[in-house]
C-alpha cells in the first residue's frame, strides 16, 4: 500500500519488510499514520512491528521526530519494549531512539560499579559484595535498629509526669531516667470451663452485677491444675461502670470488691450436653471468697485469692 492510494495528504517512509504471513493494520497517532504487521496466529501485546509510518506532506522532513512517540510508548513501558522496539530499526538511528525514549536513562559508571545502594544510609555495594551477601545483611541491620527503636520508644506526656512525680516526692529534679524490664511471664495453657455470663461482687458501694452477653465472648478458663480462674478475652471493657464500685477507679489496678458469685454457660454430660447456665456461690464452704481486680490498662477482670477449685462437676467452694 502506498501514501498515495491512502491519502494524498501524506507522504509514506518505508522502515520495514512485511513478513510473509503477517496481517497490516492501520493505526492513527497524533497527526500521523502508522502500518503495523502482526504476526498470524492470537495477537499479543508488544508483537507488533511498524512497517510504514505516513508523515504529513507538510511536515519538515528535516524535523527529528521520536518513533517512539508514534507508538504510544508511555514511563511505565520497560528496557525489554524498548529493546524489543530498537530491533524494529537499523543500528544507525538505534541510538538517537535510545535518547528520546520516554523515561530511559542510561546507567553511568559510578552506578554500574556499584549496582546497589542503600536506600537508608547512601551506602553502595560491588557486585561482589551484594553476591557474598553483605548487603542483604546490611539492609537486616536497618531493620533490626528500626525494630529497636520502636520498642524502647517512650511516652513523652508519662515521662513528664513521672519527673514531675519525682521531683515533688524526692524535692529535687532526677538526674537520670533508668529503663527497667520486669518479667511478663503469664499462664499459657488454660482448661475452658464455658462463657462468662454475670459476676456478682461485694463492693465497697453495694452490690454490684457485671453482665455479659454472648456476643462480649469472655471465657472462664482455669489452670491446669483447678486452682486458679481466669476470665480470657473478649470484651471485658468496664471503665464507665467503674463508678459502681465506690472504690479508686484512678489507680492501674482497681479492686472491685469481694466475688460473691459467678454465672457461666457451658454443656456437660450431666445435662445430655445442652447449653444451660450454671451459677456458682463462691466460698460457700469455708466462706474465703476471692477479691475481684480490674487491670485499667489491659481491661480484664482477674480474681485473687479464695479457696475454691475445679473439680468434677463443676467449681467446687
């Protein structure tokens, strides 16, 4: 096909043989026309070859205009459209194409000595040291010094009210803050009992019921061995009943008062395994009933002391 039989608007430059088999498809782009044969068979992305490019009649054909432009060739395209795109043109233009290629910069010396660079410090590797592994190690040293800092990160407002503490206790100004780690240890194996429903306490203010509704999924859970309760997860949030309780709700740990009785529902052999509510007068026996706490920072109700165990079956005194 030539210019003239298009349009005699346009003047046509041959880049490219057709292959034999190819289809020729026509495609508009900005103010030129383009001939691309594609190969037979499904068409794929980038198999595309560009045979004649029609140029406007008016154009300065001294202009140097980028093929690459003519194509569409967008930043996001990689090296391999581009080399893929060079191979469709002689080795004479190769290079001015290299030049006005839409987000290409070759690589300089300095860069191809030292391929990689940290993107943390400016520190550079060789091949060599990127291949026996230093700077994967290096990166891992970012990430451990990261990770570090944010664990003894401090609270700045605790900080100042700490000093403020000290210097109005002690009547001077500290001269030293002093990190300390305490042991976190904690139970790690419970034996599940079934699903907190009410805990009635004997507090300072009266008698107050805590109430739990299925959707709250707290668990009562004891030790392995019986002795201990614990009331696990869920929502166990009971900062705005603290009022209740006529007891220092400023306090980290604040005591509730005296555990009377516990309510919980859970399926047992003895009731053909339906769910029914069991409930549970604490000390009845001996009359040593536990003290109820509240942890204000982890929000969980814990109990302390009393004589009670787990048995058979159910919670014994």
């Amino acid at each position: 096909m030539s210019a003239a039989m298009v349009n005699p608007n346009y003047r046509v430059e041959h880049v490219a043989q057709v292959p034999r088999g190819w289809k020729v498809r026509t495609k508009m782009s900005a103010t030129h026309m383009l001939r691309i044969a594609f190969p037979p068979g499904r068409r794929r992305r980038g198999s595309g070859k560009v045979v004649e490019i029609f140029h406007p009649v008016n154009e300065n054909p001294c202009a140097l205009r980028n093929p690459a432009k003519d194509l569409g060739f967008r930043r996001t395209q990689t090296r391999r459209d581009l080399a893929r795109f060079l191979r469709q043109h002689p080795k004479s233009r190769r290079k001015e194409i290299i030049g006005q290629f839409p987000g290409y910069r070759r690589r300089s010396n300095a860069e191809q000595e030292w391929p990689a660079k940290c993107p943390h410090c400016e520190a550079r590797f060789t091949p060599a040291q990127v291949e026996a592994g230093e700077y994967r190690k290096h990166l891992a040293q970012h990430r451990a010094e990261r990770a570090a800092g944010k664990k003894n990160r401090r609270n700045p407002g605790a900080t100042q009210a700490a000093a403020a503490l000290y210097e109005s206790f002690h009547g001077r100004s500290p001269r030293e803050i002093v990190e300390m780690q305490e042991s976190d240890a904690a139970q790690h194996t419970y034996t599940a009992l079934g699903d907190l429903r009410e805990l009635v306490i004997d507090a300072p203010a009266g008698t107050v019921k805590i109430g739990f509704e299925s959707s709250d999924a707290v668990k009562v859970a004891s030790a392995p061995g019986g002795k201990q309760l614990y009331f696990l997860g869920g929502n166990q949030n009971i900062d705005g009943q603290l009022g209740r309780f006529g007891s220092d709700s400023g306090k980290d740990f604040v005591e509730l008062g005296t555990a009377v009785q516990l309510t919980y529902r859970a399926r047992k052999s003895m009731d053909n395994y339906q769910s029914v509510d069991y409930y549970h007068d604490l000390g009845e026996e001996t009359g040593e009933q536990p003290l109820a706490f509240y942890d204000r920072l982890k929000r969980r109700i814990f109990l302390v002391g009393g004589r009670y165990r787990v048995e058979a079956p159910g919670i014994i005194n």
